[in-house]
C-alpha cells in the first residue's frame, strides 16, 4: 500500500521531439531539467520520458547538435503524467558535425551484430545494373552472395533461408526478381535499413540467421515529388506528396526490356518482365497519435509460348501501424498481411504451385523509466499449400498453423555496462484435418542477451547470445538458378529448425568512423535440407527434407570511413561453416562456406561535381561436388528398339573441391545536374571492369568423346547507365 | 600485432583445413532389366566398369559368363553389339526367352577377374489396361487411364507413343493416370499407343536415384523387372 502510494506521488513527462521544417522525429535529443540532475535522450522516433518527478515547475529543456536549444516552463501536479510535444528549429551548422553527434549516440545504444545504414549514400556507390538493397547488404561484413547470378546472401555460413525479410513490418518471403540480380528493394523508395547478422532482439523470430528491417522513407514536405529514372533495363517513377491531412509515397517500377526488343525484332517475344509498387501513406493525428499504412507487391512472368513454359511468382502485402504515446509510455499496433507464391508449369507435364500467406497482429509497448522495458505479442495465421504433379507424380503439402509469440526485453545501464536481457517464447500449432498423423505442436523459449561494457565514451566491449527457432522451410531445387523458394511450414516429423548464436567483439568509434571486430559460434542443433535425390515420391513425408546439424565460426569486421571527401568501407570476414545430414557420417563444408571475404565499397568527391564509387570484391571460391567417375546405364522407354545410353555421374564427399577464388571489380562515377527547374541525377557504373572469369559451375559435355570439362562464368564486364529526373 | 598475425594465420590455417572424404567406387556397373509380356522378348545384360570424367569409354566389358535362372531352366547370355537410337554403339549379353510374371528370377555374373554376382529379383504379377475400352477418345477429357493392380509392383511407368511427333513419359504409383486430361501430351489427332509397366521394386529405386541394392560393394547397377501392357487409340481433339 505504501509502495503504491509512492507511485502514485511521482509524476512524469514525456512526448515527441520533431523538426519544426521537415516533421521528421528527431532522435538523440538530450532532454533536461535544468537545476536539476535529470535528463534522458530521445528514441529513434523522437520519443522521451523523465519520470519520479515531485509536483512543481519546472524549466525543461531540449538541446541537440544542429538545432536551437529550447527551454520550456512546466508546471506537474501530484501524479500527472504530462504530455509535451516540441518542434526544433534547425540552425546553421555543418551537417557532418550533427553526423557525429548522432553516430554517438547510436553507437551507446547499439546492439551487437547490427548495422544501420541510411540509403542516401548507397545510390551513388557503383550499381549492379540497378541499385539494389540486397546487392548492398551483401558488401557488409559476415555476409556473403550466393552468387551474381543471385540477390540471396548467406549470413555466417547459414542458409540464405535462414534470413528475414521485413519491410514496414511485412515479412516477404521471395523478395527476389529474374534469378535473384534484383529485389524488390530499389532503393529510391526506402529511407533506411537495419541489419542484424546475428543475435538480433527479442522483438522478432522466425529466422535463424539474420534480420533485415527496410522503411519505407517518409516524407513531410508540402510539395509534391516527382522522380523518373531510367536505366536500359527498366524505368522507375517515385511520387510522393500530401494527400488530406497526411503523406504518400507511390514507388513502380516495370522493366521494359520486353517491350523495346520486340520493337527492335518483331518476330522475338522476349519471354520475361517484372514489376513492383511500393506504396505508403502516412497520417499524424496528433504528435501522440500516428498512423502508417504500407502495401507491397511484385510480379514476374516468364512465359514461353512454344514449350509452354510459364513461371510466376510474387508478393502481395500491407501494414497498418498505429504509433501512440500514452502517458510516458510508447505502443504499436501492427496488423500485417504477406502473401507470396510461386507458379511453375511445363504444358500438362510438370506444374508446381506454392502459395503462402501470413496474417498477423502484433502489439509492442515500451515503458520508459529508470530502466526501459519493452514487452508484446506476436500472433500469425499462415497458411501454405505446396502442389505439385510432375509427370503424373503429384504431392500436396498444406498445413494452417498457427503462431504465437510473447516477447520481452529489458534496456538498462549498470555503471560502464549497458544490459539488454530479452526472452520470446513461440506456441507453434498445426492442425491438419485430412490427414490427423502430420499434426504437429511445439513450445519453444527463446532466451537473448546482448551486453556492452564501454571502456571508454567510444569504445566498447561486446557480448550477446541468442536462440533462434525457424518455423518455415524452403524447398529449392537448384541455389544457383531458382529465382525463387518453395515454402513449407514444419509437420509432423520434422521439428522447428534450430540454433544458438554465441557473439564477443569490440568496437571503435573515432571522430571520422568506425571500427568493429566480432568473434562468432553459430551452432546449429537441427537443421533440414531439401535433397532432390534423397526425395521418394511414395514416401514424401518422410525424404521430403534431410536432418541435420552444423556449426560455423569465425570473425568478421571492418572499417568504415564517412566523413571527408573520402568515404569507405572495408570488411572482412573469415569463417568456417560445416555441417552432417542424415546418411552422412562426418561432417563437411556447407555450400555456403567461403573462408575469406573481403570488400571494399568506396566513394570520393571528385572536382566538376562528380562523385567517384567503387566495389571491389575477394572470395574464397564456393565449395562444390566434383564428378570423380562417370558410368553408363540405359533408359529404356522406346520399345522394341535398344535402350538409349545415358550417363550418370559418381560424385566425390559433398562440397570437398572449390571454385577458383571470385574477384570482382566495379566502378561508377554519377553527377547530379540542373537544368532550370528540373534537378537530376545521372551515373555510368561498370560492372567487373578487368572482366574476370568467375567460375559458375563446371560440367562435363558427354556429346564429346573424350567428354570435355566445361566451365559457365558469372557476369562479364557490363556497362551500365541510369539518368533520374526530379521536377 | 605479432601475436595478432599468429592469431590470424592460426585461424586460416584451421579454416582451410580440407576434410578428405573416401567415396566408395565400385569396378563394375551391371544393368540388367528383365521385361515380362505376353511373348517371347530379348532379354539383355550390359557390364561396363565406370571411367574417369575425361576417359574414353570402351564399349563394355567383354568375357563374362552371364546366366539367368527361374522355374529350373537356366539361360546362357551371348555377346553381341548393338546401337541405341543415338547411333552410340556398346556390347550386351543377350538371350531371347519368354519371362512368366511374379516368379523369381536369378542373375549369375562371372566376372573376367573371377568373381561373382549373384543377385535374385521377383518379376511383378500379370495385370490388363481395363480402362479406356474405346477405340477413340477425345482430348482433353477427365476420362482416366485405368488398369489392374499388380502384386509386386512398386510403380507405374506409362509411356504414351505417337509415331508421328511425340513421346512422353508418365508416373502413377496408383493403377489409374489422368492421362487424357493433359492436352499437351496430344499435340496431333492419330493413333496412339498407351504402354503402362508395372515396375518391380528393384526398378524402381534405380530409377528414382540409382540406389543400389546390390551389396557387393565392387559393382554397381540394378537386377529389376517390369511387366508391360499396350493399347493403342485414335485421338481426337
């Protein structure tokens, strides 16, 4: 009783900071009271609480790097929670020391294993074709791409499965255009991303490796935006303007290639074109109160009309966020839905159809006081259908379950040590009514931490440690040529896919950039693998995936320069990754194991207003299975004649031989112009200048008697141009 | 920074670590498929050993002693050369016999260097297309290509014929196919020729992934039956 009357003594104040031009929330403001030892910083949406206030007046002020100090006079009776809400006017000031003011800030609040990045910088760095967010992410340090051939990336040595996709909150499952080269992440639509190579907060799950957070960038101005940009391979249009009290942003791209190709040769339907929206609208009913409605979606289509081939795949989805601030505390609402589906078809003779669709709900609060805590749930509805009848072989996978998660996550400071302790606990349960036996039911904890011991104010020890559950597998039949995956979700049989993250480094944050250094243990307890020659149609429940497990370690780092004329940003990482399946009595390289990997993004301001990018990539060479011998057998469908002579390969331990080692160089240079009232941006990247030879795959041409070794390369020297137009 | 390159080199060196792995290789590859029907078949059993990628391959393995037996009589395989419907040319061991359906039948191979396979595999169970009964069928149609069970089998193989333009190739673990519906099998109106084997299980798993049920672990291949039935049809679309 008296506790409870303590707590009903104290009173607090809280609210939203924002730019009084742009409205954008303003994050890292320092918030005090002054002649008084109190203060505490803004969030990341400009949100603060000063709480165990006695009643009294008060001078409260609000001071940031850039912007003009503010003080304002508060007046709290007993138990009020008073809500003040403050606009900042911006001063004169370079934008670089602001950078740095910032940087710091984030770097005390910083998680083990993440990296934030805004995209203004990535569009002038050199573009593979066309700027792309995966294709990005791919140059930071733990990551490695499949191949060029492909947007997927492996995170640590895991699978590129085991990485989520979120933007705006809508999961996408198949984010990946033409093989891969593109995602439906073009970068002039999204203002920001997170990425989290391991270990990430309690908050998300369903992912073993990785997390990739995109946002949709907002817009606050007045004026209506309009951007066409243009590259040889598709043209793409951004407007953003007011609509009613609130924001839009309509981002489409279609490529075009399909289009002027057979205005070039009319008798050449080139078979293949895709597109994306990427739309928001954002509405701010009060500075407490805000809305954001989201909605994605893409489709390709490769259609060739003489062998009927016809391949589609897509996604679909919408997030309706509802931002509040009650009293001193911040909540979100997310009411989500993501579907996506992948259509394969050869005439009446193969058909594979997979279509997955999540709906979900979820609710987070973060209660600000001395320490801050966050809690929430998290609840899904998927429902997939994996259909197949290859050459009268037919399967059906279908399964509804559900998923629901409880999270929650602490964020204090002992002394030097910042502690960020998180649990999430999954209810997984699938019912199936046709078929009782593949029912499945599982409750999993998930325990995370993530500490940081600051030795000085920028430098900082690190340790974090993570479980991680994965509810959905992927099925695909070739890594290096599947545009996309086929979803299925965990039955009966097969156990949610497993691993423990186990992270130590350091990291450095000097006045003109970064340093950072991680040690990792990535220990895969279960893991599946689709196998097509393990696969036995009249068993397929039970070859349908293989049982696993693995591990991969190493470290990864790098160093990152952003200020100056010149910027850059070098990583390495050096990793083992291996693993057993079933049948399999040792363990071997994963296919994604590729020891050293380096990379080196850089940009320098050159005179006549150019800018200068460059990309330069060093791998290990992937591992692969070699052919070690070659044998004859004989296919006999043609009757009354001899059976026809085909031949069959015996091949060495899985992923024993290597690739030659992948380099790759490019460069861009880009220029921003003004012609009158129309702004622009034009840049000329080249893709692997010296034109090197990245091996793809080998085979063995057996038309040829001796049989002759061939290789497949990766992409050759490609120049490419883009012009983008501002009115 | 010395002990940091310690550090470093000590890393990479584990990292490059190859793990060596033995694959078993075995010396010989046998094929042998036996085909049951209402008649007298050639039969044929082809012995190769298995090549380098980049070998020449010779046309097989000549000089071995091939015998097949079942229901007391045994038959002696002779050596001949024969082309496939490519023109590639290879050497098989032949012998021209009815096979009776669901009886055991054993394969004895006495190789050049002496030693000796002998493996059994069980011949599935006669069995009739009853379905369709007639002459011409209209595609596409949900009508469905329906026949007898046979004992043993572990797999249907349908092959559909049209002399003109086409063949292609079905599976059904069940003893009825949605044949007719798929009109892209039919590309021309014409006479067809259904051929619906029942495979044994031998046959089956070669032809899934060439998983050898052989246990010599020096040779390779598949011992395996099929039982095939005919009907041919006009199509018209």
């Amino acid at each position: 009783m008296i506790l409870f009357k303590i707590l009903i003594a104290f009173s607090s104040i809280s609210g939203r900071v924002i730019d009084k031009k742009t409205s954008e929330s303003l994050p890292f403001v320092f918030v005090y009271i002054k002649d008084l030892n109190k203060g505490t910083l803004t969030d990341e949406r400009g949100f603060y609480v000063i709480s165990k206030l006695k009643e009294g007046k008060y001078l409260l002020c609000f001071k940031i790097v850039g912007y003009e100090e503010k003080c304002l006079e508060v007046e709290l009776r007993e138990g009020e929670n008073k809500i003040l809400n403050v606009e900042l006017n911006q001063i004169e000031i370079e934008i670089e020391k602001i950078i740095i003011y910032s940087r710091k800030k984030e770097f005390e609040e910083e998680r083990a294993s993440a990296v934030k990045r805004e995209t203004e910088i990535l569009k002038r760095l050199p573009k593979f074709i066309e700027g792309d967010l995966l294709r990005t992410v791919s140059t930071l340090p733990g990551v490695v791409q499949v191949t060029d051939l492909s947007g997927r990336f492996s995170v640590r040595g895991g699978s590129p499965q085991e990485n989520l996709t979120l933007i705006d909150e809508i999961p996408l499952y198949n984010p990946y255009h033409l093989g891969g080269i593109f995602s439906v992440f073009d970068l002039s639509a999204l203002s920001r991303y997170e990425f989290y190579r391991g270990a990430y907060g309690a908050q998300f799950g369903n992912a073993l490796s990785s997390l990739l957070y995109a946002e949709i960038k907002p817009y606050n101005s007045e004026k209506i935006n309009l951007e066409l940009a243009l590259s040889f391979l598709s043209f793409r249009l951004l407007n953003e303007g007011k609509l009613f009290k609130g924001n839009y942003l309509v981002f489409l791209r279609r490529t075009y290639f399909d289009k002027y190709i057979s205005l070039i040769n009319r008798d050449f339907e080139f078979p293949y074109h895709f597109f994306d929206i990427l739309s928001s609208y954002q509405i701010e009913k009060s500075p407490s109160l805000r809305f954001k409605f989201s909605y994605i979606t893409s489709r390709d289509l490769f259609y060739q009309k003489k062998d009927e081939i016809l391949l589609k795949w897509g996604n679909d989805g919408f997030s309706f966020r509802t931002f509040y601030i009650h009293r001193k505390n911040f909540h979100e609402i997310n009411l989500f839905f993501s579907s996506f589906f992948s259509y394969f078809k050869i005439g009446e003779f193969i058909s594979l159809w997979n279509p997955v669709s999540i709906a979900g709900l979820k609710w987070k609060g973060e209660f600000k006081g001395s320490f801050d805590k966050t809690f929430g749930f998290e609840y899904e509805n998927l429902n997939g259908k994996f259909q197949n009848d290859i050459f009268g072989i037919k399967q059906l996978d279908k399964g509804n379950p559900h998923i629901l998660s409880f999270f929650s996550e602490l964020n204090f400071k002992v002394n030097n040590l910042r502690i960020n302790p998180g649990l999430r606990t999954n209810y997984f349960y699938l019912r199936i009514k046709e078929t009782p036996e593949r029912n499945a039911k599982s409750f999993r904890i998930e325990p995370r931490i993530n500490l940081k011991y600051f030795l000085r104010e920028n430098l900082a020890i690190k340790f974090a440690f993570g479980v991680f559950n994965q509810y959905l597998m992927a099925i695909n039949f070739s890594e290096v040529f599947d545009p996309f995956y086929y979803w299925v979700t965990i039955f009966d049989g097969y156990r949610p896919m497993n691993s423990k993250h186990y992270i130590t480094g350091i990291s450095y944050l000097p006045d003109w950039g970064k340093i950072d250094f991680e040690i990792f243990y990535k220990k895969y307890d279960y893991i599946l693998d689709y196998e097509i020659k393990n696969y036995d149609p009249l068993n397929p429940d039970k070859t349908l995936f293989l049982k696993g497990q693995g591990e991969s370690y190493g470290f990864d780092s790098f160093i990152e320069k952003t200020f100056g004329k010149l910027n850059f940003n070098l990583s390495l990482t050096v990793l083992k990754s291996h693993g057993k399946f079933e049948k399999e009595n040792k363990y071997h390289s994963m296919r994604w194991d590729k020891t050293f990997n380096f990379s080196l993004s850089l940009f320098y301001k050159l005179i006549f207003n150019l800018d200068l990018g460059l990309n330069f990539l060093y791998t290990t060479g992937s591992p692969f299975t070699d052919v070690i011998k070659r044998y004859r057998f004989f296919y006999n469908p043609y009757p009354d004649r001899y059976p026809k002579v085909i031949w069959d390969e015996i091949e060495s331990y899985p992923y024993s031989v290597r690739f030659p080692p992948y380099h790759r160089l490019d460069i861009s240079l880009s220029r921003d112009f003004k012609i009158k009232k129309i702004k622009g941006f034009y840049s000329l990247s080249i893709i692997n200048v010296y034109n090197r030879k990245n091996v793809f795959l080998y085979y063995y041409d057996y038309d040829k008697e001796p049989p002759v070794k061939r290789e497949l390369y990766q992409i050759p020297f490609v120049p490419s141009f883009e012009i983008k137009i501002i009115f | 920074m010395k002990r940091l390159k310690i550090f470093l080199l000590t890393l990479i060196f584990i990292s490059c670590k190859k793990e060596i792995e033995k694959v078993i290789i075995p010396d010989y590859i046998v094929w042998c498929v036996l085909k049951s029907s209402k008649k007298f078949e050639e039969q044929i059993v082809f012995v190769d050993r298995l090549y380098s990628p980049d070998e020449v391959p010779s046309q097989g393995v000549s000089g071995c002693s091939v015998k097949i037996k079942f229901g007391g009589k045994e038959y002696l395989f002779k050596e001949k050369i024969v082309s496939d419907i490519d023109s590639n040319e290879y050497l098989v061991y032949y012998d021209t016999f009815y096979v009776p359906s669901g009886i055991d039948c054993t394969l004895k191979i006495k190789f050049p260097d002496s030693r000796e396979l002998i493996k059994v595999t069980k011949v599935p169970t006669d069995f009739d297309i009853i379905y369709p009964i007639y002459d011409t069928i209209y595609v596409p149609s949900n009508n469905l290509l329906i026949w007898n069970k046979s004992e043993g089998a572990k797999f249907y193989v349908i092959y559909l014929e049209n002399t003109k333009d086409s063949f292609f190739t079905f599976f059904s673990p069940d003893t009825f196919f949605d044949l007719f519906r798929r009109g892209s099998a039919f590309r021309s109106e014409g006479i067809y020729e259904v051929y619906v084997r029942a495979e044994n299980e031998d046959l089956y798993y070669w032809n899934l992934n060439r998983s050898d049920r052989i246990e010599e672990e020096w040779v390779k291949g598949v011992f395996g039956a099929y039982v095939e039935r005919r009907k041919s049809f006009y199509i018209k679309k």
